[in-house]
C-alpha cells in the first residue's frame, strides 16, 4: 500500500518479549498519535516485515482502556476499574513509599518484593527494578519463568547461549523448526526461510505436538507426544551412527563423543522412540535418513519443548544433532537457540549491581504462588512477603498454579503496587495502580534473542494521559525512600551510554544514527569452529549438569528421554499444552479489537477422536481439570495432533473464561531440572462434558 507522503516515519524498537525485536517505522500523525507501524529495511533480519499485531499498535497505545491517572482501590479485589477511583502521582508515590517502609521496618526489608519481566525488554525501563531492589535490600527474584529450562539445557552441551546467525537460514537445504511456532511467535524466521525455500528448494520440518500455523506450512510435521522430543533426537542420532551419517573425524576434534555415548545409543532405537514419542517409526527413521543426508541443516530450537520437566534434557539432546553430523562447519548449517550470550553488555548502574548482595534471600519467579501462601520452601528461611511492587508482568494470569497466586493476592495483610498500561487481572488486584508509558513514550535500549543487533529507540510520542515510565517511577520511589545510587539521578539516555562506555561500545546516538548496531561475529566463532564455550572447547555429550544447576539426580549421563514429566493417568488422561496465541503476546494485546477478532474466545483443542468418545460436540463448553483446579471454555475438533493430547492457545485474562478462572489454573509450579523454570507444557488434566 503506497504511503501518505506527509506521513512521518520515525524510527523505534518493538519491545515485546519476541525473539524477534523488530526495528520499526513508525507513522507519527498529527495530534500526538500514530498510524500504522512498519517493519524497517534497515534491519536485515527484520527485513521490512513484522507482525499483524504490532502493525496496528495504535490499537493498543491510544486504546480507550489505557490507564491515565494513578489510581486507589476502594473496593473489592479483582473487579477492575469499578473498585477505583483516581487520585495524585504524589499522593499515590508516597502511599507506595510509605508502605514498603513500614513493611520493611517491620518485617525486615526482605518482606518486600519487587516483581517483575518482560513486559518491555528495554533495558533501562525493564531492569531498573532491581536497582532499587539491591540499595534496598528487598527479596531478590530468581527468573524462571521463561528461559532458564531452555539456556541451562543449551549451555549444557554448547557452552555459551549463541548460534549460528538466523539469515544464514537462506542458504540452508533442511530447515528443523523444533519446539517454536515462528508464524505465531516470531514472524521473521518465517521470512528468512522462505527464502531458502524458494531458491534452494529447502525443506522445512516442523516439530510441534500439534498442528501449528508453522507446521501446515511444513514439508514435514513430526507431532510428537509433548516431552518426548529427548527420545526423538536420541533414535535420530542412532540411525546417524549406524548408516555411517556420522562425521568421525569432526566428533573427534570438537566434541567429547566416546565408545561409551555411541553403546548407550545404540540401545535408542527407533521403536524404542516411536513407543514414547507416539510417532511411526518410519516417521523417525525418514527423518533420521534426512537430516543425516543433508549438510547444510539447520534447527532453529523453540522454547516449547523445554517447558517441561525434562526440559533442559530435552534441549541438549537436540542440540547434539548437528555435533554428530557435523553440521556445524557448513554454511547454513548448525542450530540458534538464542543469540543474548553475544554481548557483554556491563549493566551495572542500570541494575545497581555495585549493590547487590548475594545474601538476600531469593524468591522463585514462576513460584510466586506457593511463596504469597507462604509455601517455606519458597520463603528461605525469611519472613513472609508483606509487599508487592509489580513492573512489567502481569502474575495473576500468566503464573502457573495461579489458584495459589489468586489466594496470595486476596490476603489481607499484603500490600500491592502495580505499574501497569491497562487494568490487567493483576492490577485489579492491586491498592494502588499507577499508568505506564509504552515503548512509544519512553526511551531504551535493545538486545535481540532471535538476531544480532543492538537498538536503542527514542521516544516518538508523548505520554498518554499522566502516564510515567518505569524509570521516572523507579528513581521518584528511591527519592522518597532514601535510595541513593548514581542510576537514580541518570536520565535514561544517560544510562545508556554509561552501559555501553563500561562496554567499550559507540555512543547511543551512534546506535540511533545507523539504526543499530550488528554484533553478529566472524563465520569460524558463530560456527563454533574455533571451539564451543567450555574450557575444553568441545561439545559436550556427556554435560556437567551440576555446573547449571542443583537437582541433579535425575539427570542423564548422555542425550536421553528422561521420564520424569507429568504423565498421564487414567484420571487424568489428557496431556495439555498450553500454547502462545497468535495475536496475543503472553497477555499483552487481549484488549486490542484486531487481536481479539482473530483469537475470539478461550479454546481447547481435542483430538476428533476423543471429542466423540466424549460424546462433545465441536463448539460446546467443556471443563478440563485436574488436582490443582478446573476451567470452563469452548471446544474444537483438530487433526493434526494425537489423541490423549489437547491444546490451550493462550495468555488469555483469567476474565475471559466463562468462570473467570483462566489456563494457569492447571499448570504446575514444580521447577524443572536441574536448575529450575516453569513447565508451562508439561500438565496431566482431565476432560468432560460441562
Ligand atoms: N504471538 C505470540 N508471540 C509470542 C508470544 C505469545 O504469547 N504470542 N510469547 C513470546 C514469548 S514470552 C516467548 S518466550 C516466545 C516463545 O516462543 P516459542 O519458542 O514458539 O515457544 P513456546 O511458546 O513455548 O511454544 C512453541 C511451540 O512449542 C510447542 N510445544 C509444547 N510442548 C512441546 C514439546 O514437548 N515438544 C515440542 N516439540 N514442541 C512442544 C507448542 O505446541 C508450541 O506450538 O514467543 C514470544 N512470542
Ligand atoms: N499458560 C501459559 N502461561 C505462560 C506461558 C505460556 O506459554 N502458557 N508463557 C510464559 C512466558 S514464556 C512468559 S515470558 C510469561 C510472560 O508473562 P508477562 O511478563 O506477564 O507478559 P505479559 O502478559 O505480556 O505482561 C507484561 C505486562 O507488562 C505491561 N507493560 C508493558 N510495557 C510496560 C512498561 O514499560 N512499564 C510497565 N510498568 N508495564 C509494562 C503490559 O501492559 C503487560 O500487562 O508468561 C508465561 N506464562
Ligand atoms: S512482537 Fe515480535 S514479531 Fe511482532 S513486531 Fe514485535 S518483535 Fe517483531
Ligand atoms: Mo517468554
């Protein structure tokens, strides 16, 4: 569409938490709002292309909904706007001070904890946090909830969080799409394969429980039962060493592979894998026979699979795939799971570190629940939590055992705070909720997981309402409570280029003027051809598991299934996973109308199979459940996937369910091994009629 040539385009960063972090254009109209927002071309991941709910930000910046003033709760919890009524910034900032000082004086200042994530992925506005969470002691927070499954099970075997650059994918000849669905959950990767797919005629597997957006556009859609990927990937690699796929001579000189890894393989057949994963056996030996076949292979390694309890071991068994066939070396070839071991970015004014004390006690992230009930495993020996400060994320809906979050947030005796751009089913939780800027009114900086570019963006219009960042909120708390670092008396752009001065980096204005900045390094370090991250610079097979984490009992000595999963029973027959929406990101964008239009109402997915033996009918309300609570919401016949498995796309509100009562209610917050992370995908439930 040809644009308006008196429209503006004004250069940002989407801050969402996508692997993509997509340069922008963005339309500035008159009158301080914007138009569309464009994809930049500068960018050569992004590439000009970014996704539909982006697209229309202006959906969500000037929504009707979004918070304009400080509020106060004056009645009941979990109602929403009803039970508030506005009031000061300054009133609201000394209430919120005040409280965390009692709380702190008399609890001790460990009572207090500030929570946060990744609701924008600015470094200044997202992390700022915890610079006024070390001056003043407050419970530190451990973060699980989303990748520490998947980094410790890649630092496993790779030894360092990068990969091979996501735009060598255009010159791949087998592109494997494990675990992620890029067409819902970053769209670029979508962009960069296709053209591999039109000028090399490369084949695309996708391998995902069910039939994704990205698997019906695959050649090959490998649906496997949830958790079992660590078993494909071992009878892949046994059909690798016994039709002589293997590259000896690259095992030996950069990997730890020994007589001992190829005996235990031996033993993971592919009948072995084909009575766990549910798949065929030719479906696994064809895939085998591919993969092996094909130098130029490329995994492109999802969080998906490692949601689960076994999750760490699920990933470094796949991470091992392009280490038997050498993959490796070739020019599209190897795998990327994420890109944010590149940078040595020094945050330590942004994060106050030159005040951290690794005495304070530490709150499990994806815990909260367990820890607001006052679960003691959860509270280390320290005193109960008597204050929330919440930036950033939104717990009541995306926590897992949120029936325990809900009960936490009801308690009388806490007090909560909650920054927020819209009144979430967490800040109608909240005593006092204060309005946030977006991405749009504020100014940060910018790492990528999916690429290799540093951004910063300017602010491109003014605040809505009497919205306030993250940062004006942060450093006026530390003013009222005493709080003193030199971070609390930066502006933003000053915080940025103090971090990139400490790390030997251009300016901020440098990294606006050209767009960014790409990190990416040379071919022989991103190919890890002059080593991979351990000491001995080799992968590893055989992990030191006790190097990422704690609970190592159940860990396997070499890439294997590792049945450790929440497993389904005869009353609980059904395995959930509780997949992203396409239009949603986590929460973020279940108030826009185009979102909203596509996703439509709370789904399951149910295998046709089950449906009848149900005796449901497509469409009709079903309740699905197990020990930990039960959710009503509609139901949908799809193929694709197998029977005794059924899908909840999501972060759905919990006020969007017929009972109020949303998806986290099933899963559980039991920590992954070895080091810990939420297993979002990894729940038995039952399923009937309503
Ligand atoms: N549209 C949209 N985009 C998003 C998000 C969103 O909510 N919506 N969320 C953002 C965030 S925070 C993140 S971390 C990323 C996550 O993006 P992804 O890497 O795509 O990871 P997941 O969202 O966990 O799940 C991806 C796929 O994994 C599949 N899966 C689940 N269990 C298994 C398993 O055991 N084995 C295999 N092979 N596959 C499995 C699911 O069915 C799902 O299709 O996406 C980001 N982008
Ligand atoms: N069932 C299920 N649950 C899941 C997952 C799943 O796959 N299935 N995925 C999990 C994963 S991977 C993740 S990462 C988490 C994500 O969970 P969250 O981090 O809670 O993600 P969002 O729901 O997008 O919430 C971010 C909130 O931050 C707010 N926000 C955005 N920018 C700013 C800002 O600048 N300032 C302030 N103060 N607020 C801002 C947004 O309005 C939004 O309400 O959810 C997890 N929960
Ligand atoms: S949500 Fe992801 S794909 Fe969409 S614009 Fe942002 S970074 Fe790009
Ligand atoms: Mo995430």
């Amino acid at each position: 569409m040809p644009r308006d040539p008196e429209v503006e385009l004004v250069p940002s960063v989407c801050p969402h938490d996508c692997p993509s972090t997509c340069a922008l254009e963005v339309e500035r109209l008159d009158g301080g709002r914007i138009g569309r927002v464009h994809g930049s071309k500068r960018n050569s991941y992004t590439a000009g292309v970014i996704c539909a709910k982006v697209a229309r930000y202006a959906e969500r910046v000037h929504h009707p909904d979004r918070l304009r003033t400080p509020l106060r709760r004056v009645g009941p919890k979990g109602v929403g706007l009803s039970s508030f009524e506005p009031m000061g910034w300054d009133e609201a900032l000394d209430i919120v001070a005040g409280k965390l000082a009692a709380v702190a004086a008399r609890h001790g200042s460990e009572a207090v904890l500030p929570y946060y994530y990744a609701g924008t992925m600015g470094y200044v506005q997202r992390d700022g946090i915890e610079r006024l969470r070390h001056v003043m002691r407050y419970s530190r927070q451990f973060n699980t909830i989303c990748v520490a499954l998947a980094d410790n099970g890649w630092v496993a075997g790779v030894g360092a969080k990068r990969g091979v650059d996501a735009r060598e994918m255009a010159s791949s000849d087998l592109i494997v799409v494990w675990g992620g669905n890029p067409v819902s959950t970053q769209v670029n990767v979508m962009t960069h394969l296709a053209r591999a797919r039109k000028e090399r005629g490369a084949k695309l597997v996708v391998i995902d429980p069910y039939r994704t957006g990205s698997a019906e556009q695959a050649d090959i859609h490998l649906a496997v039962r949830p958790g079992t990927d660590g078993a494909l990937a071992c009878a892949v690699m046994h059909v690798l060493f016994k039709e002589g796929h293997a590259d000896r001579d690259y095992l030996a000189r950069l990997t730890d592979a020994s007589p001992a890894l190829e005996a235990h393989l031996a033993s993971r057949t592919p009948e072995w894998a084909a009575a766990i994963t549910g798949l065929t056996v030719e479906e696994i030996v064809s895939f085998a026979r591919l993969y092996g076949q094909t130098k130029r292979s490329y995994i492109r390694v999802g969080y998906g699979f490692s949601r689960t309890r076994n999750g760490s071991a699920q990933i470094h068994a796949v991470s091992c795939l392009p280490a038997v066939t050498g993959a490796w070396q070739y020019e599209g070839g190897g795998a990327l799971y994420g890109q944010s071991g590149l940078y040595k970015l020094d945050r330590t004014t942004i994060q106050g570190l030159d005040a951290l004390d690794r005495s304070v006690r530490v709150i499990d992230q994806s815990r909260l629940g367990p820890a607001l009930v006052g679960d003691p495993r959860d509270l280390a020996g320290g005193p109960p939590i008597h204050a929330l400060f919440i930036q950033n994320t939104n717990p009541v809906a995306v926590c897992p055992e949120s029936a325990k979050v809900r009960a936490g947030f009801l308690r009388e005796d806490l007090f909560v705070a909650v920054h927020e751009q819209f009144m979430t089913d967490t800040a109608a939780m909240a005593d006092i909720v204060l309005p946030a800027t977006t991405f749009l009114e504020h100014d940060d900086f910018y790492t990528a997981s999916g690429h290799t570019y540093l951004q910063v963006a300017k602010k491109v219009i003014a605040p809505h309402g009497e919205s306030r960042s993250n940062h004006e909120v942060i450093c006026a708390l530390a003013a009222r409570l005493g709080a003193k670092h030199p971070g609390f008396e930066m502006t933003p752009w000053q915080l940025i280029d103090d971090m990139l001065a400490r790390s030997n980096l251009p300016d901020a204005e440098t990294f606006h003027q050209k767009g960014g900045i790409d990190m990416a390094p040379p071919f022989e370090t991103a190919h890890f051809l002059d080593g991979f991250g351990h000491k001995d610079r080799r992968f590893h097979f055989a992990p030191d598991w006790k190097a990422v984490g704690n609970d190592c009992a159940n860990m396997p000595k070499f890439p294997d299934h590792m049945a450790t999963n929440e497993e389904a029973t005869p009353d609980k027959p059904f395995r959930l996973v509780a997949a992203p929406a396409r239009s949603y990101l986590n929460t973020s964008f279940t108030e826009t109308p185009g979102s909203l239009k596509r996703e439509k109402r709370p789904t399951i997915l149910v295998h046709p199979r089950d449906l009848g033996q149900l005796g449901v009918a497509p469409g009709a309300l079903v309740r699905v459940g197990n020990d930990r609570g039960q959710i009503a919401l509609h139901a949908e016949a799809r193929e694709g996937q197998q029977p005794g498995v059924v899908v909840i796309e999501s972060i759905w509100p919990n006020t969007a369910f017929v009972e109020g009562i949303g998806v986290n209610v099933l899963t559980s917050a039991d920590p992954g091994y070895p080091g810990g992370g939420a297993v979002f995908h990894d729940t038995a439930v039952w399923l009937r009629p309503a």
